[in-house]
C-alpha cells in the first residue's frame, strides 16, 4: 500500500464538524498516515491547535487566506508566534493573492501578504502560497523581494509552465491538487510532468476539489491517493514511488521528522 501525506487540507472547515474520527480512520485505512491543516485566519487558527493536539497524525499551519486580509491585525502576529511554537505548527498559511473571487481588497491583499511572508522569515519558517488569477502580480512581488524569501511550496498550482519554472528558479516547491485528474486541465498536465521530482508535494484542498473519480463530492485526505496515482502516470512512474518521494518532500519542506512516518519509509 502507498504511504501517503496529504500535504494541504481543512479538516477544520464545518463541513467536517463531528466526522473527524470517522476521516482519519478512513485516512489510516488507506496509507494517508499525516496530514496538514492550513488556515484562513485566527478562528480557524484556534480550531487547528484543537485538532493538532488531539491526533498525532494531524499537523497545521497559521495565517490569513487572501480572502480574510481585510480582517488582518498586526497584533495578530504575536499570537501566530505563539502558535509557532507548538511543535505540530509547523509553517505560515495559506497565504497569498485571489484575484478571481477578491474578497479582500488586492491592495490589502498584497500588504497582508509581504507582511506574513516577512513575519515568516523572521520566524525562520515555510509558507503555503494560495494564488488564483494573481502569478503576474505574485512573480513580481518576489522579484523585487529577491533575498527576502521564506521556503514555501504553492498550493494547489494553477499557473502555466513558464510560471512554474520561474517559482522553481525561487526554490519552491509545487503542490498538486484534484485538478490535476479533471479533463480539462491540459496545461495543469505539461506542469507536473514538468516538476521535477524533488520539488513536487501532493494534496487534496479537502473539503474542495475532490478528484476523478470523486468530483463533485466532499473532498477529504483519503483521496490523495487519486492525485499521487494521476501525477504518478504523467511523470511515467509507479505510484509507490511517487508517494514516496512526494512524502519525503513535504517532510522536508515543513522540517518534520521522517522517522516516525512510518514503517514503508
């Protein structure tokens, strides 16, 4: 059986409220042996302590989604550090740029967004880049950061493959997501055959984007394994291995110790 990490995922959203047990029990049965949770904001925050410290299996991450800028204070900052310190914590999002639904302001957004991304090279850890409809602005922004950039990995990636080469040359990481088994993404196809291997996380988004042959259901971290067999057959490999590089991956990214993942690794 594949071991498998789902390397972004919201089991904190209500739409798991009273089924996380029933999710991890489903995730164990199917090899998924960790996960992590990325927030939207500081409630979400707290919901994610709650289950990071409930279940083993269970990582996080803290910040403000694109979407919730608009309710950033700087004062939330001490509390995120606070957060940091747990040794389940383990990196800074999701964070980034949504222009395609702009729920927050775009100039709140990019303010927010240099200011997470500075909190998290002060704190000294990774980040998780949401971008939709926003690479331009995005591979601008680093540009002019050039030696003021956090590790990160870009969730779900939605870009071409020239953005996915200029993300790579900033060294980070691409996470796959649902999308990359639906019928239309040709584009979203050529870029994980394009990732190299040693840069290349896998994800659900759970409870969104549940892939083929699930789409349209709630999404949920068992599913990984759709993704990890999808990218698995672009990049003409088996599947095990694809898991298994993609795992060691994530734990490299978010500086979380191989040795407890799991006998098959």
């Amino acid at each position: 059986m594949m071991e498998l990490f789902d390397s972004h995922c919201h089991l904190e959203d209500e739409r798991f409220s009273g089924e996380v047990e029933d999710v991890l029990g489903r995730m164990d049965a199917a090899g998924v042996t960790r996960c992590i949770l990325a927030s939207s904001d500081m409630p979400t925050g707290e919901k994610i302590i709650a289950l990071v410290d409930a279940h083993p299996q269970i990582y996080g991450m803290v910040g403000f989604h694109p979407h919730e800028a608009s309710q950033f204070r700087e004062e939330d900052l001490a509390r995120m550090a606070q957060w940091l310190k747990h040794p389940k914590i383990v990196g800074v999002g999701e964070i980034g740029l949504d222009y395609y639904y702009d729920h927050s302001p775009r100039d709140v957004q990019r303010t927010v967004l240099e200011r997470q991304m500075d909190f998290a090279l002060a704190e000294n850890v990774p980040v998780a880049f949401h971008i939709r409809d926003a690479h331009g602005d995005m591979l601008e922004l680093l540009s002019h950061r050039k030696n003021r950039l956090p590790e990160g990995v870009l969730h779900c990636f939605s870009g071409s493959v020239e953005c996915a080469r200029q993300y790579l040359d900033l060294g980070f990481y691409l996470s796959f997501a649902g999308p990359v088994t639906f019928k239309n993404a040709a584009k979203l196809l050529e870029v994980a055959k394009y990732c190299p291997l040693d840069r290349l996380l896998v994800e659900t988004d759970s409870p969104y984007l549940a892939p083929v042959p699930l789409r349209g259901q709630r999404n949920e971290p068992t599913y990984v394994r759709h993704v990890a067999q999808k990218v698995a057959e672009l990049k003409g490999m088996e599947p095990e291995e694809l898991a298994r590089k993609a795992y060691e991956n994530t734990c490299r990214l978010y500086r979380i110790s191989m040795e407890s993942a799991g006998a098959a690794l």
